[in-house]
C-alpha cells in the first residue's frame, strides 16, 4: 500500500487569537480526487497554503507526497502543482512562452517541454493557438491552460483553489474531464469549489466549519449519513452558523 | 478504496530534479518579456531621461529677463548719474528705486521688489577725478544661484565697460604726474545674498541621475513586483521550486539594465548638449551608478514586499523615495542650508551619498580613494534592505484566510 498523497495531522494555524484552522486530521489517497469545501471564511484557503508551503502551520503537521510540508518544503514544491482561484498565467506571455517558463521552473529540459507543449496543445484543441498571448484567449480557454500548466511536470499531487470561478457550464464540464484525466495518470487532485455540482463529481468530500472538518467521504455517504437530497442541502445545513448546525 | 486508485505511477520528474539555473535564466526571459512588450512604458522609461535633461538644461538655465534694479547714490554726482544711464540703458536693466542708502535694501530684496542693487560710495565722482579706487558695490540676489550668477555678470560687465571708457578717455584729459596711467578706478565689488557660495549652480546632472535612477529603478521595481502580487502569479512563483532570492533577482535585473541604459541617455545628453565634462574616471562613474541602481531597486522591492497593490507601491515610491531625493540629496537643496534636523534625516537617502559620489567623480574628478566612505555606504544600504526583503519574501504571503 502507497503512504497517502496527502496527510494532515491536527494541522492548525493561529492569526493571533483567531484560529483559522483548528487540528484538522484527514488523509488523501493517491490519484483520488478530494473536493476541500467550506464556506468562504471557513479555513480552506489557509489549510491549502499550509500544505503548499506557502504558510507555516502553528501546531500539528501535514506530509505531502510523502514530504513534511514544514521541514522539506523544497521537495514538497517540486511535488506538487498549483492553480489559484485569480489566474496564473501570464497574460502579455503566449501561450508557448508561459508553458516554457513554467517547464523550466519545475526542471524540465527544452526537449521535454516541446514534447509535452505539442501533446498539451493537442489535447485542448490548441494547436493554432500557441503564438498567441495568452490575455487574448476566452476565460474558459484560459483556465484550461492554467490547469494544464499546473499538470505540465506530472506532479504527484496538484492543488486547485476554485478553478471554474466565473466559467462557463460548458467549459467546466471540459475543466473536470482533464481534472480526471489527470487523476487517472495517478495524480491526485485536491481541489476547492463553491459549486456542489462539482462536489458531487470528487471521490470524497470534506467540509469545513469554522476551521475544522465537520463532514468527511464519499458524496454518496455524506448524503446518506446526513439525510439530505443532494450535497447541495447538505453544505447549506453544515455551513450556515445557528443551532441547524451538526 | 477509490475508483481510480492506479497510485503506482512515479512522480515525473524526481525531486532534486529542479534546476536552479534554468529557472532563473527562463524567468529573467520573461521579465525582459514584460518590459519588451509593453512598448508605451518602455518608451517612457528610454525617453524620460532624455526629457528630463533637456528640460533641466534649457529651462532651469534658462537667460535672465529684465533684472529690477535698485541704484543707491548717498550724493548723486556727474559719474553715479553716468553709470546709472548706463545701466539703464543697456536694456537688460529695469531701475525700480533710487535710493539715497542702503538701508531699505534689505526689505527691497526680501519682497522681490529688487533682485539686484549697484551701491556707490558718496564722493565717487570725486574719486574717480582724484585716481583713487572708487569701490561700486553690486549685491544680487542668488536664491537661484543660476539666475543670481547671471545677473552678477550683466552688472559687472556695464560697470567694467564704464571703466574702460573711462580709462580710454583719461590720457586724453592727460594723467596727473605720478598716477599711472588708467590705474584702478573702478572697483566692481560683487556679494551675492541668501546663496553666497552658489552651491549646486551647474550641478544639475549629478541630481538628475539620481533623481531618475530612484524612479526608473525603485518604482519599477516594486510596481512589477507588486503586479504579480495582485494577478496572482506570485502565489504560483511562491509555489514553485523557485526560491525567494530567484525571484527577486529576476525581477530587479532587467530593471538594472534599463537603470544603466538611463545613465548612459543622461551622460551623454549632458555632454552632447551640454557640454558637462567627465573629470574623473567615467568607467568609477558608471560602477558607482550600478551601485546606486542595486539601492534603489532593493528599496523597490522593500516596498513590494510591505504592500499588495500597484497603486499603493507607486504611491510609496512617488511619495517616499522621490520627494526625499529631490529635497534632501542637495540636488535641489544644499544640505549645507538645511534645518539640522532635516539635514540629519538626509543621512538616510540613498542620493544624498550617491550625489556626493557623482560630484566629486564628474565635477571634482576625484577617485574611487576619496570616495570610500559614500560607496560602503551605498552598499551597506543595498544589503540591508536587501537582506530585510529577501526574509519578508521568505516568510511568505500574508496570511489571509
């Protein structure tokens, strides 16, 4: 059995005496697709830059691909890719430029990067597209190159904070189909959204509440367990504050 | 335990794969990138010096009009009246008082009524007759010491030319025994008010390139920091196997050859149009202009790490760093006419060291041997700060939630 892609361990981080993420303890598995829910406020995007290294916990601790996010950050960078919620490509770059700098950032050598430049270009249907700056490209268009950017070193695991924000039902349903693809290479994708159409679409899901984790599995179980229709219901309940709280 | 658990694949590219070196050399490609493609700043950036000297040399410089003139006559006679319509006469003059003493001076000058004053003496007329010197005092007012020199010049050539009339004329009416001939007769005696060393009068170039190396340098810098800030790819750069010190490396460096490329519009300018001379070495010139260059990009940066939008960083580098190097460098100001406070506050302005560095190599000639002290203080600053931000860089992102 391989260690998990990802393991928190009571990660928690304090903003003086606010506690932004409260011990949250949950594992990934390998090439599972992991929805990271939870209100705006609720802790998320703190969690996500402590495991990618981009803030240091307080207390308790977390390994991504198998490297402690505290200790070996270098190797953690080199493991994983990372989309964030604003876009992050290069808008006066084209799309050949962005794809080599971001190549050559993660190691990869010109002969690689061309290989996987051609193969990404193909995939998306991009071919005639590469000299083009990348600001001229639609939003979806965009995004879908972002994802393929933050996929372009294989990483083990790849981190994506609200990637459909503002796109189009169309083009989301193509952003989950590279999101599959990728997680059918063998990585894993841990991935926050505010649509829970498209929680319904992760292997598990976990939410949280107030920076812990108030609901963890499968979509299926989660409604099962809860007694709600849809993912929908039960965000609503778990997430709005009052006695209607689990 | 999920549907599509095929874990077994390797990660791609193993870690420690990560190479240093083509990531910087492919992130300075990018920056040079930026700044190639976004022509309309890029023009402002080569052409601004350009502007700049042009405009510091012909209108700063610029000829003086009419000067107002106060004439003071104690006891007005055959030769103060003679020169006064001389003055009057030669056009450049405008004589806004006669006065019988010097006392109302002062007020006259304080209030700009007056910019200049020619004094005589009582019995000048008497003097002159006699062969003895007969003192003109000419007082200008120097509060612009380009200006004040200016209008020194115009007085004392109409009273110098007066003399020589005089003189031409004295054989004629035949010299006393025992004078020599066309002794002195009039001496022209010259103060200047407020500014009476003339500090920074012709010195503008000096300033000039530290006023425009502190904008292209520190403003670019933190704004083009301050961008990827804002669009988000600095979380992603942050990401990255990058390391903090990459980034700003690649961020400060093409500015550094822009920086350089300013000082070469400014030098030459001047030389070209100006004819201001290099005297010391001009190859000391240009590494002490990389030095200052290293400093204001380091404050650059300073400020990119201290605030998250374009706005705010281009405020602090307008506000912060140019006021300052216009007003306590001695670039506009002479340090030596500054409030001690102030004069203190100016310790820590980068140009105020780096003038006295350019002074001395462009207008004194002098070497690196007397420059030491300015240099490691330039450089102490640049590591500092550079020192201070690359940890603020290291500390990561502010935390949001």
């Amino acid at each position: 059995m391989t260690p998990p892609a990802v393991e928190a361990r009571a990660l928690t981080r304090r903003f003086g005496a606010f506690t932004a993420v409260d011990a949250i303890t949950f594992d990934v598995a390998p090439g599972e697709v992991f929805g990271f829910l939870g209100a705006n406020g609720a802790g998320k995007t703190t969690a996500m830059r402590m495991l990618t290294g981009l803030l240091a916990p307080t207390s308790g601790g977390a390994r991504v691909a198998g490297f402690d996010v505290a200790r070996a950050a270098d190797q953690v960078k080199r493991s994983i890719g990372y989309m964030s919620q604003r876009f992050s490509l290069y808008e006066d770059l084209t799309v050949r430029e962005n794809v080599g700098l971001y190549g050559r950032v993660y190691g990869l050598r010109g002969r690689e990067i061309a290989d996987r430049l051609a193969r990404l270009l193909d995939r998306l249907g991009f071919a005639h597209l590469a000299g083009e700056r990348v600001g001229r490209l639609p939003l979806g268009w965009k995004q879908k190159l972002a994802l393929s950017v933050a996929l372009l070193h294989e990483p083990r695991v790849v981190f994506l904070d609200e990637p459909t924000g503002g796109v189009d039902p169309v083009t989301r349903r193509q952003f989950w189909e590279l999101i599959y693809e990728a997680a059918a290479g063998g990585t894993t994708v841990f991935v926050t959204t505010h649509y829970m159409d498209e929680a319904e679409y992760c292997d598990r899901v976990s939410i949280m509440v107030d920076g812990r984790i108030a609901a963890l599995g499968t979509p299926a179980e989660l409604t099962a367990r809860f007694d709600v229709a849809s993912m929908d219901e039960l965000f609503v309940r778990l997430a709005r504050p009052g006695p209607g709280a689990a | 335990m999920t549907p599509r658990a095929s874990a077994d694949r390797a990660a791609g590219p193993g870690p420690g794969s990560g190479h240093g070196s083509g990531a910087l050399s492919a992130f300075l490609r990018k920056e040079a990138r930026h700044l190639l493609r976004d022509r309309r700043t890029l023009a402002i950036l080569l052409l601004m010096p350009l502007v700049q000297v042009l405009l510091f040399g012909f209108v700063v410089r610029t000829e003086v009009g009419r000067i107002r003139l106060a004439v003071v006559e104690p006891a007005p006679d055959v030769a103060t009246r003679a020169l006064r319509h001389r003055l009057a006469a030669a056009g450049r003059f405008d004589v806004v008082a006669v006065l019988r003493s010097d006392r109302a001076l002062p007020r006259l000058f304080a209030s700009g009524r007056a910019q200049q004053a020619v004094v005589f003496p009582a019995g000048f007329a008497d003097r002159l007759a006699g062969g003895e010197p007969a003192p003109v005092l000419i007082v200008t007012d120097a509060t612009d010491p380009n200006t004040g020199s200016v209008m020194r010049a115009h007085a004392t050539t109409v009273v110098r030319r007066y003399e020589q009339e005089l003189r031409a004329r004295r054989p004629a009416t035949g010299d006393p025994p025992g004078r020599s001939p066309g002794g002195a007769a009039v001496l022209a005696e010259t103060r200047m008010r407020f500014n009476p060393t003339l500090a920074s009068a012709h010195l503008f170039v000096p300033g000039l390139v530290a006023f425009v190396l502190t904008i292209v340098s520190a403003l670019m810098a933190s704004v083009s920091l301050t961008r990827e800030k804002e669009t988000g790819t600095m979380e992603v750069l942050l990401v990255s196997p990058l390391r903090p010190w990459q980034i700003v490396v690649g961020k400060v460096l093409p500015y550094l050859a822009l920086g350089f490329a300013n000082v070469l519009t400014v030098l030459l300018a001047a030389r070209v149009v100006f004819g201001v001379p290099v005297r010391g070495s001009v190859a000391l010139l240009l590494a002490e202009c990389l030095l200052f260059i290293a400093t204001s990009l380091a404050l650059g940066v300073l400020i990119a790490t201290r605030t998250s939008s374009q706005r705010v960083a281009l405020t602090a580098s307008l506000m912060g760093l140019m006021m300052p190097t216009l007003m306590l460098s001695g670039f506009i100001f002479p340090l030596e006419s500054l409030p001690a406070p102030l004069r203190a506050l100016s310790a820590v302005v980068p140009a105020r060291w780096f003038l006295l560095v350019v002074r001395g190599i462009m207008l004194k000639g002098v070497g690196i041997g007397h420059l030491w002290d300015e240099t490691l203080v330039l450089a102490g600053m640049t590591a500092l700060l550079l020192g201070v931000s690359a940890r603020r860089l290291d500390v990561r992102l502010p935390g949001g939630r």
